[in-house]
C-alpha cells in the first residue's frame, strides 16, 4: 500500500514536472517563430502617444545609487511638461533625501517625499503607496533607486496605454554588472531567459504577463480603483498583475524598453532576494489561485499559464520531493507498472533542465542577444537550481507557519546596493 | 591482482561521472577564467519621432505629394503637346 502511494505521488509530480517543461518548451518555441518573423516584416510603432507620466522612485539608504538614477531621469527624452519625478526617500539613515533634494532644487518636475521613521521602512508597497497620492500623471511608472534606464524609455513604455485593454507594462531588465562575480552572471543568464524568452513569449501569445515591480507602470485610474500596492504582500507585482488580470485589463511587455539593473553580487544577497520572491510568490498562488480559475475575465490558456506561474516557487519542493520519493522506489524496486528505471530518468531529466530559467530558454535567450560565449556559463545554472531548493523550501515552511500559528512574519528584507553598477556605467557611456 | 567485477564496475562509474563532470563544465570555467563574452549588451536608444516631427513630416510629404501632382500635370501637358503639332 505504502508503495503504491508513493508511485501515486510519483506520477503526479512527474506530470507537474513535465507540465513546466512543455510550457518552457512553448515558450522557446513561440520567441523563435516571432523573432523570424520580426527580422521579415520590421513594422513601424507609432509613438504619437504621449500622456502625462508619474514616475515613482521608492528609495530608502540608497546614496550610492539615487543620484546616477536621477541624473539620468534629467537626460530622458520624454517631454518635461509631461513628466513628473517622485522620489520617496522611505526614512533613509544616509544621504539619499539630501541628494534627491538638489536634484529637485534644481529641476522642478522631481519632487521629493521624506518619510519619517515612524512611517517609513515598512516595505517598497507602502512607499510606493506614499508617492502615489501625489502623482498626477495619467500614467504611474516605477523604477528602482539601482536602476539605469534608456533616455527614450518612456515613450517606449507609454505607447502601448494607447490601447485601452491595457492596464498595465513592463520594460526588459538587463544586468548592469553582469562581469563582476559568478552569482552576477548567473543573475544576468536568469534575466535572459526570463525577460528575453519567457516575457516576451508569454505576450505573443497572450498569456499572463508578468509585471515585475519596477521599469514598469499602470494607468493611473486603474491603480487607484484596485487600491494600489497591497503592504501585506511581499511580491507586490505579482499581487497586482493578478489583481489587473481580474479586472479585465492586460500587461503588455515592451521587449525593446530596456533597463539596467545592479544585480545582487553575493550568494547571501542572492538568498535574501529569493527568498522573499519566492515566499511572496506563494503568497500570491495561495490568495489568487481559485480566484483565477473561477475568473470569467481570462480565458482557459490564461488560467492554466496563471496557475503554472503562480506555482513557479514550488518547483523546486517539487523536484526535491520526487528525488525523496524516486529514490526508495528506484533502489527497493517493488513497482511493477512503474519502471524504476524511467522513475529515475524523469526525475533527474527535470533536475538537469531546471526551473528557474530552463536552460533551452536561456540558450536561445542568449543566441537572441548575440552573445554565445554566455551561453558557455549555462551549464552552472545547475547551481543556481540546487541552491533554490533551500531557499524556496525554507520559505514555504515558513509561510506555512505564519499561516499555522496566525503571525504575519512579512518582514521587508531590503536588497542592499553597493553602488558597483557605476564603474559599468560610465565603461557603457565611454565606449 | 585482477579487481573484482564490482570494484571495476564501481571504479568505471567514477571515472564516467567525473568524465562527465569535467565534459559539462569544462566549457564555463574556460569562460571563467578567460571570458570572452562583451559583458552587458549597451541597451539599444535611438531617437525618437515626436508629433512636431511627424507634423513636419507630414508637410514634407505633402510637399512632396504636391511636387507629385504638378509633375503629373507637367508630363499630361508634354503628351498632349505632340497632339497639338498633330
């Protein structure tokens, strides 16, 4: 009996398995189909479009990286008296208010929010909350204070709100100091395959887009009525992708609306940063995954991919519970129906693919972008994937005990930037 | 001293796995150690066409759609010039 409960459980995680691996196949696939077609018919946007924009720059101790930000928010290309500029400096300990005050001094469409240590520091959704009540724009963008933005970004961004379906959009991320270490580039291989390939497919094939929390934004009057970033979630995109999903309205991804990014530099921070995606992730697939399936605003292939990315951190409990249950089934070989053999090959097909970015994702991400000594360093993606095991099984657990005991345990761990994206920069600018 | 069949077999194994090792990732440390990927891509900008522009545009090729018509008129004139001499 014991035995043919574990085949059971097998089987079906197995099938969840499979299931990630067809639609990362779909995925590759679809950005290959369209990336020809592309080269064939290059089509001309317009970009006519030009409402009033807010841009929302959440930053709490971030003086080694606010003023390159705001500098470069001064270069955009986007007309002045259509742009507005608001810092929220969430109770910074350093310099950060100071130099967001000069920059509004000195230019009078950025404006600067302080807040005290009383309200501030508890977490990006509640600062970027704050600066909402003073935004007029009928467009609400938000960029991260690391961030290092194209001059014609905007405009980029902005066009696609032409279309009222529209809700919401979201810019490609590129790593800024992808030469730095390992974990860096590693971080910019996962980046690839996500924003290259699995962003970019999951729009032409209008799927569930993800809005990823910064290079990004909503139509104001939209934001409002969905009672903007919800403070309790710790992946607030996410919530509010789902949230625009069910309101009937659509996020487009602009592949070629692109932004730098200083990534996480170390395996701690990568730890930290993780954790809380993934933690808030599952938040996120328990709040919204029934509400997604009873949605009559979605259609069928949107509901299944909804699921499959609401459940995304899970993949690696997963693999780890198959290994768990795969291992005793292979060595005691009880099974009759079910070859220990293929058992055994199944489980470790998924755990040599991966999940996070699968490798055939990155590999065409990469051949995309033209870089192909990058994908040299697919192979240590592997490490990447066994190092999410802990760190995603770490946080379910912990979400489960929140849950259990009633304590809320949403702590906001911040990603600390050390500012090392400059040097890049000014190599980028003076190349 | 001629191995046992299981020594073998377990020493043909970790050579295989360690063959295997080095084949899968001899590739990223080559890369490591002297990389030869350019680093962060310069993300792409390029000047962007506003509404006064495409206003102007627009003249231009009204303009040019005038420039156009005239010609039109000028050669209808030509062909009917030899008709004349007819």
């Amino acid at each position: 009996m014991f035995i043919e409960v574990l085949e059971i459980l097998f089987l079906f995680l197995t099938a969840v398995m499979v299931a990630y691996l067809v639609r990362h196949y779909i995925f590759t696939l679809a950005v290959l189909k369209n990336s020809q077609k592309k080269k064939a018919n290059p089509s001309f946007e317009s970009t006519i479009y030009k409402p009033t924009v807010s841009v929302l720059i959440p930053a709490r101790n971030e003086e080694r990286v606010i003023g390159r930000l705001l500098q470069r928010m001064t270069e955009l290309a986007y007309p002045k008296d259509r742009l507005q500029v608001i810092v929220i400096d969430d109770a910074s300990r350093d310099e950060t208010g100071k130099i967001a005050e000069q920059y509004s001094k000195a230019y009078n469409y950025i404006k600067v929010i302080h807040r005290s240590e009383r309200e501030g520091g508890r977490g990006k959704a509640s600062a970027l909350n704050a600066g909402l009540r003073y935004a007029d724009g009928e467009v609400v963008l938000c960029f991260d204070a690391d961030y290092y933005p194209q001059r014609d970004i905007v405009e980029k961004l902005v066009k696609e709100f032409a279309d009222p379906k529209v809700g919401a959009v979201q810019g490609r991320v590129v790593v800024l100091n992808e030469p730095q270490n390992l974990v860096t580039r590693l971080v910019s291989l996962e980046r690839i395959g996500g924003y290259r390939v699995d962003q970019e497919a999951r729009d032409k094939l209008n799927l569930i887009t993800q809005f990823g929390g910064t290079v990004g934004g909503f139509r104001r009057q939209l934001l409002e009525k969905l009672g903007g970033w919800d403070g309790q979630m710790l992946a607030e995109d996410t919530d509010l992708t789902f949230r625009v999903y069910l309101a009937g309205y659509k996020v487009k991804y602009v592949l070629d609306a692109e932004c730098y990014e200083e990534a996480v530099d170390s395996w701690r921070a990568y730890w930290k940063q993780r954790y809380r995606w993934a933690k808030g992730h599952m938040q996120c697939a328990f709040k919204y995954s029934l509400k997604l399936l009873k949605s009559d605003k979605l259609t069928f292939a949107q509901k299944i991919d909804g699921i499959l990315l609401l459940n995304v951190y899970f993949m690696p409990i997963i693999v780890l519970v198959s290994w768990i249950v795969g291992i005793p089934l292979f060595v005691l070989k009880f099974s009759q129906w079910l070859s220990p053999f293929w058992a055994a090959m199944l489980i470790s097909m998924y755990s040599v693919v991966g999940n996070f970015a699968p490798f055939y994702e990155v590999s065409v991400g990469t051949y995309l972008d033209g870089r192909t000594h990058a994908q040299w360093l697919i192979p240590l993606l592997v490490f990447a994937f066994l190092y999410n095991i802990p760190i995603c099984t770490k946080a379910f657990l912990d979400l489960l005990f929140s849950k259990l005991t009633g304590k809320v345990g949403n702590h906001w761990e911040k990603t600390t930037h050390s500012g090392n994206g400059n040097s890049y920069i000014i190599k980028l600018l003076n190349h | 001293m001629i191995p046992s069949p299981n020594l073998l077999s377990m020493i043909t194994v970790f050579f295989g796995i360690l063959f295997f090792l080095i084949l899968t990732f001899l590739p990223s440390i080559v890369e490591l150690k002297k990389p030869k990927d350019p680093g962060p891509r310069i993300i792409v900008e390029y000047d962007h066409i506003y509404l006064s522009d495409l206003e102007n545009r627009k003249s231009e090729d009204g303009e040019l759609k005038a420039n156009v018509s005239i010609l039109g008129e000028i050669v209808a004139i030509l062909t009917f010039l030899p008709d004349l001499e007819s």
